[in-house]
C-alpha cells in the first residue's frame, strides 16, 4: 500500500491515512492499526484531514470529489465541483470551511453548513507565488 497522505486527530492520539489501494485508515500513534474505515472506494485517496473537532474526515479523491465521512466510516456527503483528481484538503480551524485543491488549479472553499460553493479561483494562487519569496 503506498500512502499518499496523513492526518493528526486533534483530540486523540491517532493517525489517519489516505492509500493509493483506495482506503482510509485510522491507526494509534504507536503504529498499531485500529481500523480501515474506508474500503472498496472507486479510486485512490490522496489525502485526508481531521476536522478540528476530531469527529469529521475530509478524503480527497482521485475522481475528482471530496468526501466527508464520520469516525465511525459513514459517509456524510460528496462535495462535487472540481473536474480533475483532488490532491489536497484542510479544515479551516472553526471547521466551518473546508478547502479544496485539485490537479485541474483550482482551490474550492465549501462552507460545510450550506454546502454552497463559496469561492473558486486559481489565478490568485500563481499570483501569490509569484510574489512571496518563500514560495520557490
């Protein structure tokens, strides 16, 4: 299994892990594996992050969705709105917006609350590098 990403639970000491081999797994610091909460997915995880309440998991996809799945492996909902893999997600730290990256340059902000689409760019990004010296 090639891992493509992990998260810190904010309010325990475990570790989830987003695979190559289509699961999400949540392990204890020490490395002993609790469960795989995710099985049978369509396609490759390519990152997962802990909502900061510890009680949500955002999973970005390589079908182009993120989705959102409770501790327990329920599924909460699939964001839809980016047309290419998504490689990256984090919870904003009230954990009312999600963000979203996608291997098609766009970043999506989802407000979790209204499931609206708040806000999609992609030029400010190249922008921003541009200009910081300490993107490189």
């Amino acid at each position: 299994m090639w891992v493509l990403g992990v998260s810190f639970s904010p309010t325990e000491k475990l570790l989830a892990s987003a695979g190559w081999d289509n699961t999400v797994s949540l392990w204890r610091r020490d490395g002993t594996l609790l469960q795989t909460l995710l099985k049978g997915l369509s396609d490759s995880v390519n990152a997962v992050n802990f909502s900061p309440n510890g009680e949500i998991l955002a999973a970005a996809n390589w079908d182009s969705t993120v989705k959102l799945w409770s501790r327990e492996g329920k599924l909460i909902k699939t964001l839809n709105g980016h047309e290419a893999p998504v490689l990256s997600v984090s919870f904003s730290p009230d954990g009312q917006t999600l963000a979203s990256a996608s291997d098609d340059n766009t970043i999506i902000l989802w407000n979790l609350h209204l499931d609206d689409l708040l806000n999609r760019g992609c030029g400010w990004v190249n922008n921003y590098r541009k200009r910081n010296n300490n993107c490189r």
